[in-house]
C-alpha cells in the first residue's frame, strides 16, 4: 500500500499514539509512586540505640535519651527531664554512605570520665563539656557529640557510653497522649511570638535562625541543636520556671544578655557547642521562675535582638 496510509505510516501514528499516551500517564503513576525518594533507612541505628527515633525537618533521625532516673532540684524547683534532663543524639546522611552525627548527654559528674573515654575509643568526639543551669543538686554536666561516617558504628559506640551512665536504656515505653498542663500556653506563644508543644509536662518551643548553618561544609538542619530552646515548666498560680538555651552570633551576645537581665532572666552559661561551625555560634543558657507570659515577653524581647525566625508583635 502506498500514499498517506500505508503500514509505515501507520505504524509511526500508533507509535507516537502510544507514546503521547504513556506521557500523559507518567504523572499519574509518578503520583501513585509518591512522587518523592524514599526516606533514608534507620533501622541498624533503631537497632543500635535500642529505639526507635523521630523524624526531624531537614532528613534529620532524632534519638532521645531522657534521664528520668535522676532527681535533680535547681533553685528548688523539682527538673523535669523535658526542662534541661534530656540526652538526645542526631542523625543526617551527608551522601557517599557517610552519616553526620550530633548530640548533648547529660551526665552525672562521676560519668563524664568512663563515657568520653568509650565515645573517644569509638571515634565519636567531644566538642564541649560544661554546665548549663546553676545551683542544680546534684550537679548535672552536658557533653556536646560529634561524628562523621558509618551511621551504625556511631551509634554502637554512642550506645555503648552511655552504658557507661546510669542512662536508662531499655525499650522505651510508648509515649502518653500530651496532657494538659498548668500554663495558658495560647498567652505564652502569643507572648513569645511563636508556638512550642508539650512533651513531659513542659512547654517546649524551638526557634531557628534564619541563615543556613554548615560544619565541615554539610548544612546543619536547626533540628540538631542549632535553633533557640525555650522550656516551660510550670511551678503554680501561672508561674513557670524556664531555660533553654540561645543560639547566637557573637554580635548579638551582649544584646541578648541586657534584654535577658532587664526581663529578671539569670545568664546561667555562655559558651559554643561546636568546633568547626560556619558562621561562628554562642550559646547562651537561662533560668528564672516567673509569671510564664511577663517571662515569654521577656524573652521575645531577647530573641529580637538575634537574627531568629520570630513572628513580631
């Protein structure tokens, strides 16, 4: 056959037709598919650690460690391990197989030792070692973490300090429905200017910084450790005790430190929590128990004087 129908001819509109239509189908399928990578794969780090971590912004895996086995008093408040007793540790893939690992573990004075010598044996190291409350009984030490490579060896030795501690480790129980607490946590973050959730009987509010933080040039996710900590306690009659800690540069430092004192907030700690880190941070950590709003005002006024991600007022 020859002219405009012939088999070639037809042929090639069948083909085209085939192909216009399997076209029009790939958003479809790529939808079905969900259209997006699968996440990154934790289970040898689930299995390390003992438990299962929490998805962070950023691909970030957050592991925590709460140190419900201590019974600390600071300025004779009794601490939740929400406020200032929680050992948590961080997990990013970085590409080539290789993990970034960051964390804090809080530790007794007699653990510091026998941990930082099995995290250095393991290849994790340390990058601060200090307190981060004052008058606390007995006294607490934080030990800043740091690892890149295989995500699973990391957390072996990670798991294998804190075996070191009297760091509770067995399989944590499933985690109760938040509760309500004792605070108008609606005048707090309307106070503040931003607005945190209840884990363990404390308020916790997280606010980031709005330039993108590097170490050893990967990108740092303000999940691990590079964003404002804000936590509320409550103490009774609309009071509440606070700390947390500031994530600043170091312009910013005294600033945030008059606005702090004029709000009747104490400076408890300055100091970094990184080696390598671009740019440059201080950390600044904080006490007080106050009227939680008149607190929260306070330390709007402090987080405005910092380049933080903050509704204004």
């Amino acid at each position: 056959m020859h002219g405009p129908y012939s088999p070639s001819h037809i042929t090639r509109v069948a083909t085209f037709t085939a192909f216009a239509l399997g076209a029009l189908c790939l958003p479809a399928r790529a939808s079905a598919q969900g259209g997006a990578k699968p996440g990154a794969d934790w289970t040898t780090v689930d299995q390390a650690l003992g438990r299962k971590g929490a998805a962070q912004p950023g691909d970030v895996m957050k592991y925590s460690f709460p140190r419900s086995d201590l019974q600390v008093t600071a300025s004779g408040v009794a601490v939740k391990p929400g406020l200032a007793l929680g050992s948590w540790v961080a997990f990013k893939k970085i590409g080539g197989g290789h993990t970034m690992a960051m964390g804090d573990l809080v530790l007794g004075e007699d653990e510091v030792g026998p941990v930082m010598r099995a995290l250095q044996q393991g290849g994790v190291e340390q990058t601060a070692l200090h307190n981060h409350v004052l008058h606390e009984s007995p006294r607490v030490m934080y030990m800043h973490i740091s690892a890149h490579g295989d995500a699973a060896k990391i957390a072996q030795t990670i798991r294998s300090a804190l075996g070191q501690s009297h760091t509770p480790l067995g399989t944590p129980a499933a985690p109760a429905p938040a509760a309500a607490i004792d605070l108008d946590t609606t005048a707090v973050a309307g106070a503040l200017g931003i607005a945190g959730k209840i884990n363990g009987g404390v308020y916790q509010v997280s606010v980031p910084r709005k330039e993108t933080i590097r170490e050893g040039g990967n990108e740092v996710p303000p999940s691990m450790g590079v964003a404002t900590a804000i936590n509320f306690q409550p103490t009774g009659g609309g009071k509440a005790a606070i700390t947390g800690d500031f994530v600043m540069r170091g312009s910013e430092v005294n600033s945030v430190i008059r606005a702090l004192q004029q709000g009747g907030i104490e400076v408890s700690a300055l100091h970094s929590h990184m080696l390598t880190e671009e740019p440059r941070l201080f950390f600044m950590h904080f006490w007080a128990n106050d009227d939680a709003v008149k607190l929260a005002s306070s330390l709007h006024d402090a987080l405005s004087k910092t380049n933080s991600q903050l509704a204004k007022h």
